[in-house]
C-alpha cells in the first residue's frame, strides 16, 4: 500500500526530483529553457526577498508533481494577486487528483497571504487540463496578448 499523497513546499533537497518535472513542464509546452535560467529559478523559491513559490506533491519519497505560484500587486485590490505560473505531473498519474491538490494548496496559501484571487493561463489545446480548471475556478473571458523581445 502506498503512502497518502503529501503536499509540502519544496525544499533545497528535492532539486534532483524536481528537475525532470521542470524540464517535463517545458517539453509539453514546446519550450527550451537555458539551464542558467533553470538554475535562477530554483534560488528564486528560497529567496526570502522574491515573490515566487515553489510546491510539490510527494508519494513514498518521490516527487510526482509542482506547481510555482508568485504574488504581485495589482491596480484593483489591496492585497496581492497570486498568479499561478506552472503546474505539472508526470504522465502516469495524471487524472488521479495531483493537479487539483497542487491548486487547492495554492488556494491556501494565497488566501492566508491576503490574495483575493488565484489566476493563470493555459494552451487552448489542452483539454484534459482544462477539464479540471473548468472544476476548480472560472475562466476570465479575457484574451492574452504578448509580445517578445529577443
């Protein structure tokens, strides 16, 4: 029998788990990010004087998901927005609920850091991942517009 799902903060330590999920998120998403980027990222969660957060879902001692999550101020509130940048699990578990206990543990903490709401974005093509958000929040109606610089 396994262990229950555990949702934690990721701490220094799982760095080698969460690797292959980071570079899994980016593979599904069709992106290369430049290993020092990686690197930044990472510190960023255990910088006290940064904004972003890193959480994980854990089973018998192996990493199964994250998602990162950031607070920013916003010109309609008083209290932080939190925007929830990247969520993932591995393949094999998914449908399982992983995805909707990495939100709901974003839910908490945002609430308990004086957010009034919890935000993010998605692909148009990703269907099975929108099956859950549908469950979990509301879309906005809005439309993201960007543009790069190189």
């Amino acid at each position: 029998m396994s262990d229950p799902l555990t949702i934690r903060s990721a701490v220094s330590a799982d760095f080698e788990q969460w690797l292959p999920l980071w570079e899994g998120y980016n593979s599904f998403y069709e992106r290369t990010v430049p290993p020092e980027v990686t690197r930044v990222t990472w510190s960023r969660f255990f910088d006290a004087y940064e904004p972003m957060h890193a959480i994980v879902a854990e089973r018998d001692g192996k990493l199964l998901g994250l998602v990162h999550y950031l607070f920013h101020r916003n010109t309609a509130m008083l209290g932080p927005t939190c925007y929830l940048q990247d969520l993932f699990t591995v393949a094999n578990m998914r449908g399982q609920g992983i995805g909707r206990a990495l939100i709901e543990a974003v839910y908490e903490r945002a609430q308990a850091a004086g957010s009034s709401r919890v935000y993010w974005m998605t692909q148009e093509s990703n269907a099975k991942a929108r099956k859950l958000y549908d469950q979990v929040a509301e879309r906005s109606g809005f439309i993201q517009y960007r543009r790069q610089f190189h």
